[in-house]
C-alpha cells in the first residue's frame, strides 16, 4: 500500500513536471529565433503600418530639426518620401537580431540596436530629397500683411512673402536638406527608445541570466522529470507488465493535462497578457509589442498542443506494450496444450 501512495506520488510530481517541461521546450523552440519576430511582424501587416505611418517609430526632427516647424501630415509624407523600399523590414531583422545577442549573452544595461541611415541619406541627397523639398515649401504658408518672417538656410520660415518665387525656394530647401543628410550619422541607436524593455529576463545574483544557463537548466528539468516518471512506474508496478502500464498510464495522464493547459493559452492567454507591459514603449511601439506577444502566446500553444499530442500516442505505446505483456503467456500455454 505504502508503494501505491508512493507511486501516486511521484505520479503527481512528473505531471507537474512534465507541463513545466513541455512547455519550456516550447518556448526555447522559437523564443531566440529572429525569423519568428520577423514573420510575425510581417504576417500584422506592422511593415506596412509603419510604412504609412513611421512617425511613431522614426522621429524625423531627431535628425532634421529644420522640419520641426513642418505639420505632422508633411513629416508623415516626407518620412515615406525618403524611405527606401522595404528599408524597415530590413533594419528590423537586423535590430531584433542584435536584440537577440544581447539577451542570449545576458549583456547588463539597455541593447545596442543601431539602424542604417545611410540609405536615407543617399535619398535625402538625391531626386527624393528635391521631391521631399517641394512638399515643405507647399507647405508653408503665404504671410499676412503684417508678417515679417525671418528667412535663414539653417531654419524653415514659418510663412513665405507672396512675391517669393516657391520654386527657387525649394531649392533652397533641397540644399538644406543635403546639408543636413550629410551631418546625420551612418546608424541611429534606438536602444535608449526601448530601454523599458529591458527588465524582462530572469535575474540570478544581480545579473541576468544567459542562454547557456537557461539550457543547463532545461536539460536538468528534463531528467528530472524523466526520473519521477521511472520511479512512479516502479514503485507502482511488481513486474514488467504493471511497469509499463504504469509508464504508459502516467505519460497518459500527463499529457491530458498538458494539452488542457495548452488548449487554455490558445483560448484565452492572448487576453491574460498584462496590458502595462508595454505602456512605456510608446503608443505605437506598445501596439506592436502586444501584437508580438499575443502571437507568442499562440506559437507557445500550439507547439506545446503538438508535444502533448505525440505524448498521448506514446502514451497509448507503452500501454499496448504493456497489454502484450499479459498475452504471451496465454499464447505459450495453448501452445503447449
């Protein structure tokens, strides 16, 4: 009796130990896997959103403080204007990648992610840059009768005297902006812009934990769990027939429960993500981060779904095995009858 309750026992532990384990497999399955960000990136349609409207992740005044003075729909035209063709998707791969080496060697402090401008610059420099000046001028309006703007090469006016020849002043314009590409740097680091990110990860003794450590663990997890499966079976059965019954019982068990819980994160774990997660990313930056979580949430699921469901008919194996156990030797007596 006190091997059952032992055995019972153990059985508990190596469910719980076996849903911690599926679904830290997982996880490291596709967590550390820029492609996976990228994808999903781009399967929302983020590319394109922030392709109509970059403003909320490239503040073009940074760069340009000219522009300051230029209203919000001009920027967002002239952001567009200047980007290259599937320039963003580019520099996201590359950021997330980084992103991802800093988390995987447990790097202290905010990332360093540093996006190309050199493009932008060749394009602000060139027939781009002339189209992007004849917006600003359109955009500035005609002075009242008593305006008096201060016209400069270093500052937009904010009207422009009806007798000015528009055409003259965008090229003006355009010069400017050639001058100003040419001071901007070749990278623009936007680690800073995301520096409340950086709290997610496991701490251990001040210091964030790296991948290597996280691996380690894994494994030691695995075995563990490995071994409470092994004892249950053997503290539950007295020969090998009952053992691996026990084996196939317990797996069977164990993966019911697995695939009810990765069935509850498919259903509901996109809506128990906490929402403050992303408050300080900004308004469009924290859309994009949920969109990215929610569709983790998702990967997680249905990877831990296809884990339970390779479990359960390894489950239904063992018992089978199992079963035969019990018929070879009734097989063997009418043999010999």
């Amino acid at each position: 009796m006190a091997r059952k309750f032992l055995a019972i026992v153990c059985g508990g532990i190596f469910v719980v130990l076996l849903v911690m384990t599926t679904l830290a497999l997982s996880l490291r399955s596709f967590v550390f896997d820029a492609n996976f960000y990228v994808s999903t990136l781009k399967a929302k349609g983020v590319f394109r959103q922030l392709e109509r409207d970059p403003l909320g992740l490239i503040d073009i005044r940074d760069q340009i403080p000219q522009l300051a003075t230029v209203p919000l729909d001009v920027q967002q035209r002239i952001v567009a204007t200047i980007l290259p063709p599937g320039w963003l998707e580019k520099q996201a791969a590359s950021a997330i990648d980084a992103w991802l080496v800093w988390f995987v060697e447990g790097q202290v402090g905010a990332p360093e992610l540093q996006i190309d401008l050199r493009q932008i610059k060749d394009r602000l420099q060139g027939p781009p840059g002339q189209q992007v000046a004849g917006e600003v001028v359109n955009a500035i309006p005609n002075c009242g009768p008593d305006q008096q703007p201060q016209l400069s090469l270093t500052q937009l006016p904010e009207c422009l005297p009806q007798v000015f020849d528009r055409e003259v002043v965008a090229e003006r314009v355009a010069t400017m902006l050639s001058s100003a590409a040419a001071q901007m740097p070749s990278q623009y680091d936007i680690g800073p812009r995301i520096a409340p990110a950086t709290r997610f990860g496991l701490m251990f003794n001040g210091r964030r934990v790296g991948v290597a450590l996280l691996d380690t663990s894994l494994l030691l997890l695995a075995a563990i769990t490995i071994g409470a499966w092994v004892m249950g079976a053997l503290l539950g059965g007295r020969n090998g027939r009952d053992r691996w019954l026990w084996l196939g019982g317990l797996l069977l068990a164990g993966s019911i429960v697995v695939l009810a819980i990765s069935l509850f994160i498919a259903i509901f774990g996109a809506a128990l993500l906490p929402l403050a997660w992303f408050d300080d990313l900004g308004s469009q930056l924290s859309s994009i981060g949920r969109g990215v979580a929610q569709a983790f949430v998702q990967q997680l699921a249905v990877r831990s779904i296809v884990i339970g469901a390779v479990l359960l008919l390894g489950s239904c194996a063992l018992m089978g095995i199992g079963m035969l156990q019990r018929s070879r030797p009734v097989a063997a007596l009418r043999y010999r009858s």
